[in-house]
DNA sequence: TAAAGTATTGTTAGCGGTCACATTACCACA
DNA sequence: TGTGGTAATGTGACCGCTAACAATACTTTA
C-alpha cells in the first residue's frame, strides 16, 4: 500500500479551507490573510505537498517543457548544444525534454509523437527530412518549431545552423593550399550534415582537378575508428597526403595512428578534423579544424523558441552563423 | 489565431460517433466494428490527431516517464550513462526526461521538484547529498529512486555504482608498484566522486609512505585544464614524477603539455587517467587508465527501476559493479 | 420465435488544479 | 446604525481521456 503523493485538497482539508485558498496562496501569498499564510505553510511543509503540473497541462495545453530531438547524445556536438538550450531555457522556467532517434527517420516520428503527447510548448529539431507522417505532426503541432544544425536547410521553418558544405569546401582549400593534393575525406554517420560536408570537399576537389575519395561508415566516428580508417586508407589510397575528418575524433585518432606508422603530420600527410573540440587546442600538434559555435546555435535556438512561444511569430527565417577555419599545426606543410 | 491541435472528440464528430468508441478504436481496433475501422482511421489520419498524454498522467498519476538527474551533460561520462538508461527505456516505452544541476545541491532540490511535477514514475539520481528539503521529497514521491555513480553511498536507497575511492587506490598501488613516488593527484569539479578518489588515492599514498599533493580546482575538467595544470605543478612540485587525474581528459592534456615540454611520458612522469573512454585505446603512448562501466551502469539502473515500477519492490540494495585497471603504456616506467 | 447470449456503442464520473464568478467578512464613514 | 466598498474565501465548471457500467444491436439456440 503505497501512499499516494498529497494534493491541494490534502493541503486544505489540514488547515480547513478550500483548496482555492491553497492555490492562491502558493502562487501569491499576499492574497491570503495573515492568520492563513503560516497555518498553510505549515501544512505544506508538513506533507510535503508537490506541485502537480498535470491538470495545467491538461486544462491549458502548456507544459512548460521544450522538446528537444536529437540524433545522438553521445556526440560531444550534440552535447554542446543542449548546454546552449538550457542556458537559456533553465532561467525561464522551462524544462527540456530530450529524446533522440539514432539518425532513424522512423524512430524520429515517433520520438515526435511522443514529445507532442507531453504537449511540449515548442520543439527543437535538427533534421529537414522527416517521414510524411512526422512532416505533418511538425505542421498540425501548433508549437513553434525550429530546426538547428545546417543552415542550407530547405524545411520551410525557423533554421539556425552553419553552413556545413561552405565550411567544408573551404577547409578543403585551405589544405590545397598549404600543398596538400590526394585528400581524402572520412565520413562517419553519413547523416544530413556530413552529406553536405562531403559536398563541399568534392566541390572544393573538383575545382582545383583534384579527385575527391571517401572513406565512409554508416556508423558512429570515434577516436579508434580515425585509427582504423588510417591504416585502411594508406593501401586504399597510397599516395594520400591529407585526411580531412568529419569529425575531430576520427581526426585525432587518424593523427595517432599515424604517429604509431611513423608518419610525420603535416609533413607526410596533412589532417583536419571538424567542429574544434577543447583537445584540438591542448594537443600536439595543435589540430586544424572548423569551429563551429554549437553552444550558442542552442542558445540562439531557445531563445527564438521563447519569442515564438510569448507569441512574436515571424515567418520561416534562416540564421546562419559564422565558423571558422583553425589551421593549426597539422596541415602546415607549407 | 493558431489552430488547435485535434482531440479524441474531433476525430469522433467527424465519424459520427461518441469518442469513447475512437478511444477503443486507437488502443484496441478489434473492439470497433468492421466499417468503422476504416473511417476512424482515415478521420484520424486526415485530421493528424496526435495522442494526449495529459489525461492519463492526471488521472492515473503515471506518465511513463523516468526523471533522469545528473551534474552535467557535457560531462562524456554521463553522456553515455544516459545511453545505457535509454537503451532499456525506450524500447518499454518510457521517455527520459533529463535535468541536470551543474554541481549544486539546490538546483538539484529544484530540479527534483520539477521533474516530480511532471508525475515522472522513476527517478535515477547521482549523488548521495540533498538538502533536507530535496531529501524529503524523494522520499514522499512515493515512487522508485535510484542512486547512481558510486557505490560507497551511504543512501538508503537502491544504489548502483563503482567504488571509486578503492579504484582510485588501486590505481595509485599500480603506479607505485611501477616505481612512481611523487606521484600528484589532479583533481576538478571536487564532486562526491572525485572526493572519494582523492581518499583512495591518499589510503595508497600513505601507505607506502609518500606524501600525498593535490592540484584542484572547482570548474570543469578539460583537455586545456589538465594541460594548464601541468605547467602550473612543475613549478610546484618539481620532484614530481607521476600524475594521476581525476578524468581522462586532464591525463591527456597533460600528457600533451609533457609532450611540448620535452618530458617523457613515462620515463620522466607517469600518467594515469580515469574512465578509459574511447580515446585512452586509440593514442600514443596508451593511456593507462581505470576502465569504468558507464553504460552497463545506466542499464542496470533502469532495469532495476522498471522492475520496482512494476511493483516488484524489495529493499533498498547496492550493487556494485566492477571497473579495470588498465596500465597502457603511459606508466610502465619499470 | 422467444430467450439468452455476445458484440458493439453510449453514458457518466473523475483525475487535480485554476478560471470566472459568487459569496461572505470586515471596515470606514456618513 | 446602515451603506458601500474592499478584502478574503468559496463554488462550480472545465481541460481530454478512460474505467466502469449501461444500453443497445445482432446472433444463436432451443
């Protein structure tokens, strides 16, 4: 026989009023009278009432909750960006409702239905595909929505990301021209972002007549899967002199396979990793990689999400933020 | 005016019928007649009626969802303790609803607070210290309450953990036993795990007669910090010959501070971390480091609690769970 | 064909707060 | 002492769904 958690009625009936009073008293004191405030008080402590969101939930459709989806929580990046939201969200009051589908579009769908039957009062996602299904939640929700990560997005919402395929083309130069010809790109996941990652490096490639290669996993990067794809990639490709990583893990761990090889970086082949993690700046020799600003793509998330929600709606708008290409010490071969 | 999102008794209307019939209908379609399976479902598709959660966490008090409690998410430790409690969650059906507390024992009187006002049916939490207020909640929410991280609690509660400060003493008798003496403990966050490491590694220090010395502070451990540390603790102790961090990623930022400064690693200075993420395999020298079972962790500790969600209740037990020491390459000075 | 199922659908109440609207208590002042 | 006004408290009703029970409709069987 378990006890049951107290209500307001429980609360009232201990000091003898009505529930109201109760009510009024925990949002506002002051409209209590006097002798009231300490006998309520008391009982409340005394039961250790809790409040109950559930009727407001149900009476007001409000939650006071954002859902958050992710692909993955593991990823360090993703991790970033939580932080960003909660940064925000926290001080307002605001609970953050995480879920995340492992880069499966149908677990996505249903990972929404589930965060909309909490009624969340907004929702940040971070894919422009979606099943049909997930598409029309996403429109019928009624809640503000905004979709984070890449800002070539075509999903016709509020987007805030980096451009990943620019970012990418653009490290790709810079690794030509620091004298870097027979690069190869490593690719884990191959989600949204790392297929317009690989856009950009093939862009990058194609213009300069170089030919672009991929070494590519459907799973996740990881400093040992850098290691492993080293040491495949130097028979694949033998005359490889530059790796560019989707990923600073797959970056590091190729640089140390390297280093295992006795292959001298960036003399002997140049790497570069993607988003600038604390260790890019603590190891040697220092990693060249594309940071990007995933803590405040989050707090710029919520915080629009907050206007959306105290009803400033705006149309569809896209905010692209800056990153910035790190050169490092691991690809100065010139 | 934004639209309403559709209820049970839209989809009804629009067949013709009372809601309690589509509610049939969505939980068990046998019940509901031949003709009217078709039309309830093209009613319920067409209008993209999504399940309302809110009804049944009011009148049930069950939300199918399990409060989550950590210090930090960015922290790569809980990242992947999440991953293990997800992996049993989610295929039950449970949603997590993670809350974090950077390290302060009232926000986490707080975060309690909220997560129960959302009639969670569980809550994993990580630390053993509450405030009085917090203390009380958990334990008139009537609901299953699980401790995580460390096992040494002294929590009436279910606990599931490692025993951090024996590890820890492990791991500083393996460096001694490696011919380290002036071996320093780099320490971060001073959390109730890195306490008790401190206590273990002092138990093994004093031991063999060495004099125990701890760089430590408040914030975050990092690549950069334990690189920082480095250079600070020359200075300090320049007879030092061993360090032993209290998160792999301070090891390895030190170990890459050694790195610039020309010191040897182990020859000159031994390094040990804590946690063996993925990264200690995969780098040169390998780090040695105490393996810790992170995810198996999070899975047992949802287990546990779907199992007391389901009324197996039992009294509050402790399990233990093993770690490793792994001596890597980054000690093996003798 | 009537009685007695069984299958299908409908009705009511209630979960725990809060809104909107009474109602009562108390006080000042003419 | 009565009147008007404010302060303090009380009274349904409602949010959306489902358990429990009630009422039909349709079969089957004697």
């Amino acid at each position: 026989m378990k006890k049951k958690r107290p209500t307001l009625q429980d609360v009232a009936e201990r000091v003898g009023v009505t529930k109201m009073t109760v009510s009024r008293f925990i949002r506002n004191p002051d409209q209590v009278s006097d002798p009231l405030r300490d006998k309520i008080q008391h009982a409340l402590d005394d039961l250790g009432y809790i409040p109950n969101r559930a009727p407001d939930i149900l009476s007001k459709s409000k939650s006071h909750a954002v859902g958050v989806l992710l692909p993955s929580l593991t990823n360090q990046v993703f991790a970033e960006v939580i932080r960003g939201i909660e940064t925000v969200l926290e001080p307002e009051g605001y609970q953050t409702m995480l879920a995340h589908f492992g880069y499966s579009q149908d677990l996505e769908e249903q990972r929404i239905a589930t965060l909309l039957s909490y009624n969340v009062d907004a929702l940040i996602i971070s894919e422009s595909q979606h099943t049909p299904k997930a598409q029309k939640m996403l429109e019928n929700a009624g809640i503000p929505v905004i979709e984070i990560m890449d800002s070539t997005s075509t999903s016709p919402l509020h987007i805030i990301g980096i451009n990943n395929s620019a970012a990418a083309r653009e490290m790709t130069q810079t690794m030509i021209d620091h004298g870097h010809r027979n690069i190869v790109y490593f690719a884990a996941r191959m989600d949204e972002r790392t297929l317009q990652k690989i856009a950009g490096y093939k862009q990058a490639m194609a213009a300069n007549n170089l030919t672009a290669a991929i070494k590519e996993t459907r799973s996740a990067s990881s400093f040992t899967l850098g290691a492993k794809f080293l040491e495949e990639v130097l028979s694949e490709y033998p005359d490889i002199d530059g790796i560019f990583c989707t990923n600073d893990d797959l970056a590091i761990g190729a640089l140390y396979a390297c280093q295992k090889k006795g292959l001298r970086v960036p003399e002997d082949i140049g790497i570069a990793g993607f988003h600038g993690h604390d260790i890019a700046r603590a190891m040697v020799p220092l990693l060249a990689t594309v940071v990007t600003p995933r803590e405040e793509m989050g707090r710029l998330a919520a915080q629009q999400l907050l206007k959306n929600i105290h009803g400033e709606a705006r149309h569809a708008s896209v905010i692209e933020l800056a990153y910035e290409i790190e050169c490092g010490e691991s690809i100065k071969k010139i």
